[in-house]
C-alpha cells in the first residue's frame, strides 16, 4: 500500500497569493531571516527570499475536491508559501521533517478519525503505513505539535 507526500500546488498557491482560504490579501514580504517553513515545497526560506503569510484550509480544499463538508473540522491556519516561482516539493517524507509531528488522520467524508504521535526522528513510513491500514483513512495532515500548525498533506495511492 503506497501513499503520497503533498505539498501546496502551484495552482493553490496562484488562487491563494490572490485572496487566501480567510479572503484576505497575503501579506508578501522578503525574508530577513532564514527559517520561514514554505508549505509550496516543504523547504526553509533563505535570506532575501519573495514569501507569503496567508490563511489556508487544507480540509476545506481536500472536502471540495471530492464533494463532501468537513463540517465542523473544517479550519484554517497561517502558513507561509514563496509569493513568485518555486521549484515545488520531491518526493517522499521531505528532508529536515524530523521533530515531533501528529497525523491527523482523516474519514472519506471530512470527519477526523484519530490522531497519531510522530516522535521526534521516528521513522514515518512504518506510521504511515499503519495509519493507512484501516481503510477508513482517506487523507492525514501532518502538523506540528508545538502550535498544531499544517505542514502537509499525505494521501493513499
């Protein structure tokens, strides 16, 4: 059983620099400092780097696709994403990925299903591939745990 790593595509990213999940104008900036995590290639922004704050809906835009509501545990959260061209994400669990994270696992019709500590370098495919066991599991979200932040999205193939 495969899964696949999914960053914010180009095409999101486009509507989002437009008007964000909140409909706001994103706040466009160029970095300071390094650091910002960029949720359109799973990277870190370098210094003097075009980025964007704004407001984004991961199970909002998931539930549109495949016409179902989140209802109640659809939310949006700031995330950070380069305001021009971005060479996109590779494959695979992305590199300097490796502090705690939960997986919020989610339900074919929008609704959450469980979560699932990831400990701090803990392998992530043997947890993967357990989430995706239960064929309940339809999409899981990986967030931080310090401040429940998206970082991105995983999806069974």
């Amino acid at each position: 059983m495969g899964y696949e790593i999914r960053a914010i595509d180009a095409q999101t990213v486009k509507e989002l620099l437009e008007d964000d999940d909140a409909g706001r104008r994103p706040r466009v900036f160029v970095t300071e400092e390094e650091g910002a995590p960029l949720r359109c290639c799973l990277t870190r922004a370098g210094v003097g780097e075009r980025i964007a704050l704004l407001s984004y809906a991961p199970l909002r835009r998931w539930a549109a696709e495949r016409g179902v509501d989140p209802g109640a545990y659809d939310e949006q959260g700031p995330i950070f994403v380069h305001a021009g061209d971005c060479p996109g994400a590779g494959s695979g669990w992305p590199e300097g990925h490796t502090s705690h994270r939960m997986l919020r696992v989610y339900a074919p019709d929008g609704h959450i299903l469980r979560g699932r500590y990831l400990a701090a370098d803990e392998d992530p495919d043997p947890a993967l591939r357990e989430v995706f066991e239960d064929p309940e599991a339809a999409v899981v979200h990986v967030r931080a745990i310090e401040f429940g932040c998206f970082h991105f999205e995983v999806r069974r193939m």
